[in-house]
C-alpha cells in the first residue's frame, strides 16, 4: 500500500504546453513538498504548503485538504524543465515522510 | 552560503563491509536528514538529527545509524552492507528546525554507493 501515489509516471510534452502533475495520499498530513530531480540525482525543494496554493515563476502549487490531492502546474513549459518530479507528505502525527515514486518530465523543443 | 555537501560523491564496497558517509549542511542549519533512493523503492527517509541528537527514525534496520557533531555536520553508517544497499544516499539540512516533514530542505548532490 502506497501511502502517496503519483500520476502520470511519464509524461512528454512539446515546449510551451500546460503540464499538470497529481499527486493523492491517504494520510492525514502536516505538510505536502513537491521536489526536483534533475539527471545526475541533484535535489531542489520547489514548494512545501499545507493549505491553499503557492506560486513561483511557472510554477503552481495548489492543494486540497478534504480530497487528500495536490497537483503541480508548470505553465509555457520549457525543455530545462525536463525533470523528475516528486510529491511527499509528511505526517500529522508522528514523524514519518512518505514520498510518491515520481513524475518523469520530458519537455521537447 | 555554500550549499550543502557531501563526502565522497562515489564509493564501491563488498558485502560485509561497513560504510561511512559524511553530509555537511548548509551553515546556520541544525537539522540534518538522511534518505536513501533506489530504482525499486524510490525515495526514503532514514533519519533525522537536530542538535547532535536522532530526532526522527525511518523503517530501516539498526545496520543503518548515524550521528551528528556539534558543529551539526553528520555522518551515516551502513554495517554489513548487503547488495540491496547499493543506492544514493542523500542529505539535506533545514534551519528552523521544525523536522523534515514541516519545513523546506536543502538537499546535498548525494554519495552514489554500489555493493558488489
């Protein structure tokens, strides 16, 4: 049993597409993070919300609680966004932190 | 700031042997959280320390341990490595210190680790 599940596991798109990535688990949780994996297996932490929505650049974080969903939005996206990315919660009680398998990117120019 | 960095980048053993991993985090940063990643299991987390003491534990056996220095560097250990432990090893420090699971990381580049 996958506490958090991701989909789609691959994705390829052509540059400037819309992308949206899901992300749903099954836990009740203190916070929800949406990572970066880059070839070569170097890490970036792009959002961490527990409520609402976050923007950065393209990049759109939103989240619903009472569903137990999070989707990721990249806008005009772009071939350096070609990435492997991945959702993770962590617990409201206890300290435990569950990651989904990951979201592997392709953005052709 | 420099970010967070770990030693060595590469290592190859043999099953048996033991293995020491060192992640120095970003200054200014108490909290010092280790994780695996594998093609099978994905990402998972081991554990955490906050000011020289393990805060958090991840399902993982006590082959696994680590520890952290007053200057909140933090090393990993893998006794009796078993094949199944070739993996990369990451790090990542936080500043607030609310744990892991609350607040934004900083991840190192990770020690690539195969068990032969």
């Amino acid at each position: 049993k996958n506490e958090v599940e991701q989909s789609p596991q691959n994705l390829t798109a052509q540059e400037g597409e819309f992308i949206t990535i899901n992300c749903s688990y099954s836990v009740g949780i203190s916070a929800l993070h949406w990572l970066q994996q880059h070839p070569g297996g170097g890490i970036v932490s792009l959002f961490m919300l527990s409520s609402g929505k976050k923007k950065h650049g393209r990049l759109i974080a939103t989240i619903n609680i009472q569903e137990k969903h999070s989707s990721l939005h990249i806008t005009a996206s772009h071939p350096r966004d070609s990435a492997v990315y991945i959702c993770a919660v962590g617990l409201n009680t206890g300290n435990q932190f569950y990651f989904g398998t990951g979201t592997s990117l392709t953005v052709i120019p | 700031k420099a970010g967070v960095t770990q030693t060595p980048r590469y290592l190859i053993k043999t099953r048996g042997q033991q293995v020491t991993l060192s992640c120095s985090p970003i200054s200014g940063h108490r909290s010092v959280s280790w994780y695996q990643q594998t093609p099978g299991q994905g990402l998972q987390f081991l554990f955490e320390y906050f000011s020289e003491t393990q805060r958090n534990k991840g399902n993982f056996p006590g082959r696994f341990s680590g520890r952290q220095f007053s200057n909140s560097r933090s090393e990993m250990n893998v006794s009796t490595l078993e094949l199944g432990d070739s993996a990369l090893y990451l790090c990542a420090s936080s500043y607030l210190g609310s744990g892991p699971q609350r607040e934004t990381q900083y991840f190192g580049p990770g020690t690539r680790l195969l068990v032969l």
